[in-house]
C-alpha cells in the first residue's frame, strides 16, 4: 500500500516508518524537522520526503494523492516543550488533524490512525488499569487537544463514514529517542555521572511500552474497519525510582538520585499512578505488548553503546 505517516521523522513514526518500508509498503512522510531527522538513512532513501507543516492544508493534501491510509504522528512532544507552548500545540493537533480528515476525504483514503495518548486519562481511575471505557479526565493543552481529535474522528465515522482508529500510547520508549522523555534523560544522566532527577518521591507509576512492540500494534490495526480508541500498554506498572535504580544497574553508573519538587508548570503532567489495559488490542487484532521493561532497557544500552 501507499502510505503517508505525518510526523514520520520523530521517535515513533520513523520506527514506523523503518517498518513499514521493511513490510514493503510505498512511504511518503511529512515533517517539518524542528526536531530532526530520526529517520535510519538507508530508510530514508528509500520514502518520498515533504518538509512541511501539517497546519498548511495545500502541502497535506498534496502528500495524500494517491495514499491508501495516513498515520496522523504530528505533534508538538515533550512536557516542558508543550507546557512552554500550549497554544502551538494545540494549533498543531487541532488543524493538523482538520486538514489530515479533509486531506483523506478528498482524497477517498480508506483509513488514519491518529496517535493519542493515554495523558487524556488524566488523574481518572488511578486504582485501576485504565480501560478505552473509563472517563476521561484531560487536564493539559496537550490531553485536551488529544481528546478533541478522538471526538473528531469519531463524529467523521459516525457521519462521514471515515475509517479511524485512536491509538492511545502509554510511555513509549526505546533506542533514539530524545532526551525530553523521561528513559533517555535517565540514561544521559547516568552514563555522564550526573544527578539522575526524579520529581517528587520517585513513588508515581508509569506503564512503558517498547518502540517495537508499539509499533507492531500499530501495524495490526491498519485496515480496521469503523472507529476505535485502542490502548496500547504493556499492562506492567514501574515507579520512576525503581526505573532509575534499573538504569544505574545496567550502566554500571555511580550517579545519585536527587528527588527534587516538579516545577509548577508541570503539575497537571504529574500523575501518581498510571497502568493501561490491552484488552480491547487483544480482542481486536489477537495481539498485547509484552517486552519488559528490564529487557527493553538492556536493548536500549546496546542499541547507544
């Protein structure tokens, strides 16, 4: 197939993208490379490359000619990043998607599948896993804007017939990924023998998933037919200390963890307690993240070192 990924050259999309080429399939992808260029060289001979901005309609409808399904990735990351720029992450979500569903309609492309997030859970449900059916609770820009997408999507199936699906990450990591997420910024720390900072007690859970098995989801769920919100976790819940201490083990790093308060700006991103359930990815593609976490920093370590 013919297929456009948005955002292809950050963290996820470009290991989508290795994939997808490696499946055989014919890539464009769009990306305006304020972040640079994670796409592996050999695969970026190998894809037709736009830079440009997903808020500009006419370069969007133009890398949709001709595509069978659009891998909406685009989007401002990083929490202090968003929480410094709320309003450009929300112009990015907002219009990026408007012009991605207008884009395919005009288009007749038969399906997007839209990165979400599992930040639009929010403080909801904490006791739990959290559910596609618990009520959601977005408190930041970037969840909102997440959530009104979902809506969007979903209002575009309902009456449009457009074919979607919502993938809900939670706490992707792996090789190449950037320093604004927590796993790399551990790693850099240790490995230069630097304070690892943990905010608040280091007691909040995360469940992360590895880039490979995230982006198997992914693949499973093209060509889905009607609109769906799927999770994608790993159904295991770490606290960051225990992440740090994993990580000094594993660099073999003399680094000291220093529990500092989190910034002001970041307290709706501070969320004690967070595990996902792939239930609904299991039922609908036979398929659940399973890499632990232990495993997929090991890789991590090999794949820099």
């Amino acid at each position: 197939m013919k297929i456009l990924i948005t955002g292809g050259a950050g963290f996820i999309g470009s290991n989508l993208c290795k994939r997808l080429v490696n499946d055989g399939h014919d890539v464009t992808v769009l990306d305006n490379l304020l972040r640079g260029n994670k796409i592996d060289p050999e695969v970026f001979k190998q894809i037709h490359f736009i830079k440009g901005d997903v808020k500009n309609y006419s370069i969007v409808n133009t890398a949709s000619k001709n595509v069978d399904i659009i891998f909406h990735f685009a989007a401002v990351l990083g929490v202090d990043v968003v929480a410094d720029n709320p309003v450009e992450t929300m112009d990015v979500e907002v219009i990026g998607t408007r012009n991605v569903v207008a884009a395919a309609q005009e288009n007749n492309i038969k399906q997007i599948l839209y990165a979400s997030t599992s930040g639009i859970y929010g403080h909801s449900a904490i006791e739990n896993a959290l559910s596609e059916e618990v009520l959601v609770d977005p408190r930041t820009s970037y969840a909102m804007a997440k959530r009104y997408n979902e809506i969007y999507l979903a209002s575009h199936n309902e009456e449009k017939g457009l074919e979607a699906v919502s993938l809900r990450f939670f706490n992707v990591y792996g090789g190449n990924q950037d320093n604004r997420m927590v796993i790399p910024r551990f790693f850099e720390q240790a490995q230069k023998g630097e304070q690892i900072t943990v905010y608040g007690n280091g007691e909040q859970t995360r469940d992360f998933t590895y880039i490979d098995d995230t982006i198997e989801a992914c693949v499973r769920l093209m060509n889905i037919k009607g609109y769906h919100i799927v999770n994608i976790a790993n159904e295991e819940e770490w606290n960051i200390k225990t992440l740090a201490e994993h990580i000094l083990e594993i660099t073999n790093s003399t680094s000291k963890i220093a529990y500092i308060d989190a910034p002001k700006k970041r307290y709706d991103y501070e969320v004690e307690r967070r595990v996902g359930s792939s239930k609904k990815l299991k039922q609908l593609v036979n398929y659940k993240p399973s890499t632990p976490l232990v495993d997929g920093l090991k890789m991590i370590y090999n794949i820099n070192n």
